[in-house]
C-alpha cells in the first residue's frame, strides 16, 4: 500500500494561487517529431506554463521558436552532453515557482499542468504525474522486483504507474523518488541542486539520485490526476540487456549515496544475488554470455560514474551553463 496524502482544503486552494508562475524544462536530441507532439500538448493545457525552457543538443535545431504562443527560451547546444547537463543549463535560465521536467517524448493530457498544481499543499516539496500507458511486467521481472530489490533499492513509482487508471478515484501518492519524464519541484528547493554532469547520454538514474539529495523529510507526491502517455521514443535510447541498466543504476546509486550502514549493505549484496539468479536464467535462455556481460558492465559503469562525482563534488558542482 502507498501513503495517501489528505486532499487540500478552500483555504489551501487560495494560498495556492500566489505559487503561480510556472517553468517547462525540456531536454531535447535528434526527435522533432516527438517535441512537436510534446510542445503541442503544453499549448492545450488548460492551466498553460508560464515559460517553455528547451535545451536542444541535436546536430540541427528540432523547433522554430517564432510566433510561439508561450514565452519560450531555446537554447541549440550541440555541445551538450546528456540530459543531464541539458536540464542544468534550463534550471539556470528557469525562473517560475514551480520547475516541470518533461522528457520530449511525452503527450500530456490537457489537464496536466492545472492537476500538478492543485497537488502543491504547502508541505508537498515535488508533484510528479503518472504514465497512463506503462503496463505490468511479465511475471519473472516482478518476481526479481519483489524478492531481490529491497531497502533503498526499492522502487515505488513503478505499480502505481502500473495502476493508473484505478488510481484516478485516490488521492495524492507518496513516494521517496519520481521520474526524471514526468517530475515537478519547488524551485526554492532545486536552488542549490543539479543532476550530476557526468551522467552522460540518457543520463540513467539522474532522476533518483537528484530526489535523493534533497533534504531528510522532504515530501513527495505523485497526482494520480496528473496524466500524461510516454511515448518512449527509440530515438537515443539505450537497446541493451535490461540487466546492464538495472546495475548501472543500483551501483551508481550505492557509490554515490546509499552507503548508509548495514542495511544498505545488505539489501546491495543481496541485489547482487538476483542480479546472478536472472543473468544465469537469461544466459541459458539464449546460450549466451551476455546476460552476465551485461550485468558486470552495468555495475563497473554505475560505480565508475559516481566515484568521478564524488571527486567533482568534493571541489564543489559548478552550474553548468550554454555560451
């Protein structure tokens, strides 16, 4: 069971229409069709953003930002490396109350933005919408989900978006960490944060670990009203064994921040474990290797990465900005 945060009462509703301006962040490369879609749905919305910041990396620019019905700042950075740091260069020119990161691969339903909205009580720190089309995994992978990933590991975004639909009639969800497509935040509280530059390409767990360096206590929600469909694009993707990113993120995110005690040891070592038991089911499946490859070149990537972030952060982050 999810904790179900109570709904916001008239007077609530009037403080919130002081936290009013609104800022979209949108990290783009080589998908003008998908943006086009995305950008589209933003002009329908019925409560529409106040500003669109995109940060294009593409080889030639995906949007022509004349006569655009929302003010719109578009940065072509070619020389951007990854999600990541595209999103930093956007939290740098960003300046609303509420910060919404979008991937451009996503169709909102024109409700969207007005539901993140309502979804701001005055203690919720980051609203996150819910994907109407991500489907319930086949029966091993849940299997593996729910034996073998535990503690910090634990992911508690995937059944409700899972439970969409049912979850429409419920309120608020609480969880400990949201996805970087469809997340929002208090600006106030991303002052002194940014995604780690040297996760690179689709910056795999930027989302997670950004929610884990915020403060202890921080609450965070997800609007089951808040719908929108991911399209996940092919475009930029990885296509890899899915046990190569599963490891990248849980040793990525062990490294860098859940080394808290034995507890973490434990739920990491026995992730570890599962990590075996599905490689070696996935090895004889197929009669190769490579289920194993896949898994021990995950795990040397997601440590590899955060012991660069670590010595970055021991100098401080420095903001990463566009010429």
């Amino acid at each position: 069971m999810h904790n179900t945060v109570r709904p916001m009462s008239d007077v609530q509703r009037q403080e919130q229409k002081h936290v009013s301006k609104v800022s979209v962040i949108i990290p783009t490369k080589n998908r003008a069709n998908d943006l086009r879609r995305t950008v589209d749905s933003l002009i329908v919305q019925t409560r529409r953003p106040d500003e669109i910041i995109i940060v294009d990396q593409g080889s030639s620019p995906a949007l022509n930002s004349s006569d655009f019905p929302i003010p719109l700042t578009y940065v072509h950075a070619a020389y951007v490396s990854g999600a990541a740091v595209a999103r930093n260069v956007a939290m740098d020119r960003a300046s609303g109350d509420i910060w919404v990161f979008l991937d451009d691969d996503v169709i909102l339903e024109p409700e969207y933005i007005q539901e993140l909205m309502r979804a701001y009580l005055p203690e919720v720190t980051g609203v996150s919408g819910i994907f109407t089309n991500y489907t319930i995994p086949p029966l091993p992978r849940r299997l593996f989900e729910t034996v073998f990933v535990k503690g910090a590991f634990h992911d508690d975004r995937q059944g409700i978006y899972w439970h969409a639909d049912d979850l429409q009639r419920h309120g608020l969800q609480q969880v400990k960490q949201f996805t970087g497509a469809v997340m929002s935040f208090r600006a106030a509280a991303l002052r002194a944060l940014r995604f780690d530059p040297n996760l690179t390409g689709g910056s795999l767990a930027e989302d997670i670990d950004l929610c884990a360096r915020l403060p202890r206590g921080t609450l965070l929600v997800i609007a089951p009203k808040a719908r929108l469909f991911h399209k996940r694009s092919v475009v930029g993707r990885p296509t890899g064994h899915w046990l190569e990113e599963h490891a990248q993120s849980s040793a990525y995110m062990r490294t860098r921040n859940w080394h808290r005690g034995l507890g973490d040891a434990l739920c990491f070592g026995w992730l570890q474990i599962g990590y075996v038991l599905m490689a070696t089911i996935g090895s004889l499946k197929r009669g190769s290797w490579e289920p194993f490859r896949a898994w021990r070149r995950g795990r040397a990537r997601g440590q590899s990465v955060a012991s660069q972030t670590a010595k970055l952060s021991s100098c401080g982050y420095a903001k990463e900005t566009a010429a």
